[in-house]
C-alpha cells in the first residue's frame, strides 16, 4: 500500500510523464488509495474485484474499468493476473476528437465492456517485454480514445449481435480447424457478409482477426504455463509445432522457444 501511495504522489508531480502504458500483475492483497490521474484497466489474463466510489464490479475478459482521478478505490485479485493499465490525465481526452465526452462517458459508468477491437489493443500492448511504461504510451493512448469516441458516435447502431456472435464463437473455438465459412455459420450470415462486417466494424477481416486471437492465446500460454510447444499448437488452433512457430514468427518476430526463454529470463 505504501509502495502504490509513493508511486501516485510521484506521477502526481510529474503529469508530463502521462499518458504512461504498462504490463502488471496484482498480488493477492487488497489495496484502497487514490491518485490525481485517470487509470483505466483492461484485462490480459485472470480477474480482478474493484470499487470505485461505492460502485463494484470485476475486471476480467468481458469488461474493464475506469477509475477517475481522486476517487478512493480499492482492489483485490485472488489469482495469478496480468492487466493493461493505462494512466492518463484529462488533458489527453480533452485534446483528441469527441475526447470530452469519452471522458464524461466512462467517468460515469465505471465498467465497460471488452470489445474485439479492446482485445487487440490489449494483445498489442502485451506484445512489448519491456518492464515499466512502454514506449507506445502516447500512441496507444490515442487509439484508445479515439476508438471509445467512436463507440459513443455509433450508440444505437453498435456491433451487430452477428460480430458479437462470431467473435464468441472464435474465443470458444480457437483449438478447432476453422474457417470463415464456420464462423459464418455460427453467426447465421454469409461469408461475404461476414467480412463486410467485420471490416466495416472492426477494420479487420475475419480471418486477421482469428489469426491474432490465436497468437495472443499462444503468447499467454507459452509464458504462463510449462505445457510442451506441441500441446500449446493443438490448443491454439495450429496443426503442429512448425505451423505455430511459423504463426509467431510472422506475427510477432519471435519463436515459441525463445520466447519462452525471453519469459523466463524476466523472472
């Protein structure tokens, strides 16, 4: 608890160094403090229970949260987790497109849910190994407001429950074979249709958006878990070893061994 009020009087004093994007993972203790800065909290693996004003809720795969500047708040996670936490001060929202009223929007609602496009920003900002705030901070920062900007221009036409059905199913079934023309079933559509949707609201195909939640499960496995690299293909989808390192090699740069090694090195 020290150490986290230490950490907010010294971001309190430096809001040039904000917005500021980080790795990190909570121990099984809970924590009740408060900070001049906005946080938000987006799930990489596990859960969390927080409270913000009064208000309670958990962060995990579905939802995240935002915590406003000066408001006691308090936490606990009771597994092993890993989060995307973002500090930002208001003057980032206020200097991007619609930013006040995303501002307003959260502050508001404390939890939100996790959209597809959240998941990708999530599993790009896990992408990076470096310890302490990373250096896509700013950049990222923007891509998260200007998407939740648009979330509140799109209210009453947001992601069709076909979207939101196929990405499910996707989650669900990231070990099978499959093909557009599954998911396209699972979500009572047309491939065509399919990809017009995904494209029109997600920005990404089908397909590029099944191969990154692959590559995401992948990464989190081989990091947290001691299961052969040949298991970790089978789960994720992939018809063995050679095909996932290839997969991870073309999406992120790095086989599955030595990012493996990379992982353990940190510890």
């Amino acid at each position: 608890m020290l150490e986290a009020i230490l950490e907010t009087q010294a971001w309190s004093e430096r809001p040039e160094l904000l917005p500021k994007l980080e790795r990190r993972s909570y121990a099984s203790a809970v924590a009740r403090h408060k900070h001049d800065f906005h946080q938000v909290v987006l799930p990489r693996e596990g859960a969390m229970e927080i409270e913000v004003a009064g208000r309670g809720g958990v962060v995990n795969a579905a939802q995240g949260a935002f915590v406003p500047g000066g408001e006691v708040h308090e936490f606990v996670s009771s597994d092993p987790s890993d989060f995307i936490v973002l500090d930002i001060d208001t003057s980032h929202f206020t200097s991007l497109r619609n930013g006040i009223s995303v501002l307003d929007d959260y502050a508001h609602k404390t939890f939100f849910p996790m959209t597809p496009r959240l998941h990708l920003l999530v599993s790009y900002a896990a992408s990076f190994k470096t310890t302490g705030a990373l250096p896509i901070s700013r950049a990222w920062a923007t891509l998260f407001i200007e998407d939740s900007a648009r979330q509140l221009v799109e209210t009453g036409r947001r992601r069709s429950t076909r979207v939101g059905r196929a990405c499910l199913f996707i989650e669900k079934s990231l070990a099978e074979p499959l093909t557009v023309a599954a998911i396209a079933r699972a979500a009572g559509i047309s491939e065509r249709g399919l990809h017009d949707r995904f494209q029109r609201e997600l920005g990404i195909s089908p397909f590029a958006y099944l191969t990154e939640r692959r590559t995401a499960r992948a990464l989190a496995l081989l990091e947290q878990t001691g299961q052969p690299i040949h298991e970790i293909a089978v789960l994720t989808g992939y018809s063995d070893q050679s095909a996932l390192t290839r997969a991870l090699r073309k999406a992120r740069g790095v086989t599955p061994a030595a990012f493996r090694r990379r992982c353990a090195g940190r510890s």
